[in-house]
C-alpha cells in the first residue's frame, strides 16, 4: 500500500482544481487579465498571456481527443479517457509514491484507515529497486489467509492486471469492492507461481499486539501508522508498565509506515525534547518535527528489518540518533520522503484524490533515509527462507526476537 507521511497530521487535505484539457475548444484572445464572456460574443474570452501559453500546453492533448472523437471505431468513453490522463500526468513522474485516486479508489482509502474494508486481507509493500510488490502481512482470520497466502509472496497478477509498483493501487482497488465475490490472482512464492481464487470479505485491521516475555519485559508489535495506532500503542504500553515491565521490545519490522503525526507521538513518549525528524522541500526550506519533555525512562529495543518503511524509519531513526534505543535485525527499507494526500476538486468528479511526494525527510542527526535506509545497531540476519514465516506473537524460535530480548536485558531489562 502507500506510506501517509503527513506531518500535523499532513492529510493538509488541498482542493486543487486540475486542468488537463480545453485549449483549442474556443476562440481565445491574448489580454492582460481574464474577464468574463462579453454579450454577443459567446465564444470569445479574453485571459493573461501567462494563462494562455499555459493551455498551449495541453493543445495536443486536445488534439488527440478530438481525433478519438471523430475517427475511433467505436463511441469512445471520454471520461475514461480523462480519468486515464490523470492518472498518466502523474505516472510521467516515475515515482511510485505519486499517483492519483478515482473516487471510488480514494474512499477505499479512507475506508482502510479506518481498520476495515471490504478486501482479502494482505498488507503489500513495493519495492523502488525492483519495482515488485510483496505481502508483507497477512491479517489473521482472513480470506488470504484461509487461501495460504505467505509473507513474502510476490504479487504477480490481479485479475488480468500484471502488478508492479506503479500500478500497485490499481490492483488493490481491484481487490477491494463487494463481500463474496472472487478475485483471481497469481503470486510468485520462490521459483514457483500460484494461481488462487479468492473471496472478499470484511476486514479488521488491528495495529497494535502486546504481551510479556518472560514476565517482566514487555513486548509490542506495532505493524502501521494508520490512524488511531498511537492511541492503541499507548494503551499496550500501559497495560505492560501496569504488568510490571522493566524493560520493552518495539517491533517495527514489516511495518511500511503511514501518517507522520502517529509516528511523531510515539517518539515522544520516550524521547525528551528534542527534534524526531525534519523535511527538506525542493527549495531547501525545512519542517522540524519536535519532540516534548514527555520521557518514559525504560530500556528500550527497537526490532526493524527491510521491510520497516517511511514512519517506522522515522521512529526508529529518532530514538538511535538520540541513544534512546537500541536497533537489532537489518537495515530498514530506504524510504526517506513523505507525501501530501489531496482531495481534487475537478468539474463533476467530486471525491477524486491524489498522493504527491513533496518532501525529503533526515533523521535528527541530519542522516538521509532514502534509498539508504537504517543500519540497525545490532544485525541480525534470519535464515534463508524464514522471512516468510509469520511467527506466532512472542514466539523467541524467531531469533530476531531472540536476541532483542537478550540486548534489552542487556540494558538493564531485569
């Protein structure tokens, strides 16, 4: 899925109004400002030259619609065609995180945020280097889950669609829609591809599990920063003190990230005040994202891997470089930039969205994340091919798991 790294709760929901087409359609006249069509001339406008070599820019767009019109075998379906140019505008950018949202795609969104949607239950995850997309999380209790699908897994085809990164929404919105109905799909699972066919159903998304190891060290995995996880964290983190940890796990492996603000909350329980992270915009001007004096003084371990991404990189980079925590398990993805989430305003599409990456973000100590990632402070590589296990929570056969609990002891953990 997508990683919401908006600050301030950066959804900073925009109306923009996005013009694609229409230059060509009228009779334009090249004037120093805009005024409305005059009486007796319908078809004459007059607007800045600065607006009109605007439009010019889009005159073979134009062109080409109008040929479709005219000379296409069959009656085409020019909204399709529009919603298609939207789509297409963005992807120019060749970045996966950028794209735009049809109605019905950018209220599914929010549906998930939510914790529940109509779906087969898997949290997928792209990748920048290869451009494939992985199942990074199968939800309990699931579809995909009944169907045996695996962490891991490679999402090769949805329906007739063959997945990628840049097409990644697409397929989810494919794989999202009425209860009871099959979706087809094909994933690649080491050398091996898998055909299933599986039914949609409600799911619940849960974005926090806890319990105590071996009595006094507690244990969270936090698997996203969607909404309310900073709420749900904080109330795991409490019932765990209550039970008497002294010392606490925090597992962000497989986390892909999600809104900022989420992340930023988290790190300030534990952090002092001091700065979580900062952005840096195209033009050099930055955002800082501070931390209050809110401590919670325990020893403290923070399991990451490759697939822990955007937010999670942010939480885990805040608490290293402010010796905080200790990282044990490898380095995280490398997503080091965030995105505003825009609702469009475009004439008779209402409800229509779209994600555009507007900034770097650096850890506090002014180290890029981006396509570098974290290096943990203690690696701890699994053997090949337990990556796909989905261990079973607080199972210490992971040996990621192993050894956080040995370092956190290590710390003072008792």
């Amino acid at each position: 899925m997508k990683s919401f790294n908006n600050g301030k709760r950066v959804l900073a929901v925009l109306i923009i109004p996005l013009l694609l087409l229409g230059c060509a359609l009228l009779p334009v006249t090249v004037g120093d400002s805009v005024r409305s069509v005059l009486e007796g001339e319908p078809e004459t406008v007059t607007i800045s030259r600065e607006e009109y070599e605007r439009l010019s820019r889009y005159a073979e767009l134009d062109e080409l619609l109008q040929l479709v019109e005219y000379e296409y075998y069959q009656e085409p379906d020019v909204d399709a065609m529009l919603e298609g140019a939207k789509s297409g505008l963005l992807f120019g950018l060749e970045d996966p995180y950028t794209f735009y949202y049809t109605p019905e795609a950018y209220a599914a969104m929010w549906e998930e945020d939510k914790g529940e949607y109509a779906g087969l239950g898997i949290q997928l995850l792209a990748s920048y280097e290869t451009y494939t997309c992985a199942i990074s999380r199968v939800f309990s209790g699931t579809p995909a889950e009944a169907a045996g699908l695996h962490k891991g897994d490679v999402l090769v085809l949805v329906e007739d669609l063959e997945v990628n990164a840049y097409n990644l929404q697409e397929a989810v919105d494919i794989m999202r829609g009425e209860v009871g109905r099959k979706v087809k799909i094909q994933v690649r699972r080491g050398n091996e591809l898998l055909d299933f066919e599986i039914p949609r159903a409600i799911v619940h998304i849960n974005r926090v599990s806890g319990l105590m190891l071996d009595q006094d060290i507690g244990y969270i995995a936090l698997y996203d920063f969607m909404s309310g996880s900073n709420a749900e964290f904080q109330a795991q983190l409490d019932t765990l003190l209550a039970m008497g940890a002294t010392g606490l796990i925090l597992d962000l492996r497989d986390n892909p990230g999600g809104w900022v603000e989420d992340a930023q909350i988290i790190a300030d329980i534990f952090l002092p005040e001091c700065t979580i992270a900062y952005w840096e915009r195209r033009d050099g001007t930055r955002e800082y994202y501070n931390a209050t004096a809110g401590e919670v003084d325990i020893p403290l371990v923070v399991l990451v891997n490759e697939n822990s991404a955007s937010a999670s990189e942010i939480l885990a980079g805040a608490l290293q470089d402010h010796q905080k925590a200790t990282l044990v398990g490898t380095k995280t993805f490398g997503k080091g930039i965030v995105q505003h989430v825009a609702t469009l305003q475009d004439v008779g599409n209402w409800g229509a969205g779209m994600q555009l990456t507007i900034a770097q973000y650096f850890t506090p100590a002014g180290h890029a994340v981006h396509k570098v990632g974290i290096q943990p402070d203690v690696e701890v590589t699994l053997p090949e091919g337990s990556t796909m296990i989905q261990y079973e929570l607080g199972d210490l056969s992971d040996i990621q798991l192993a050894k956080a609990l040995e370092v956190v002891r290590g710390l003072g953990g008792e």
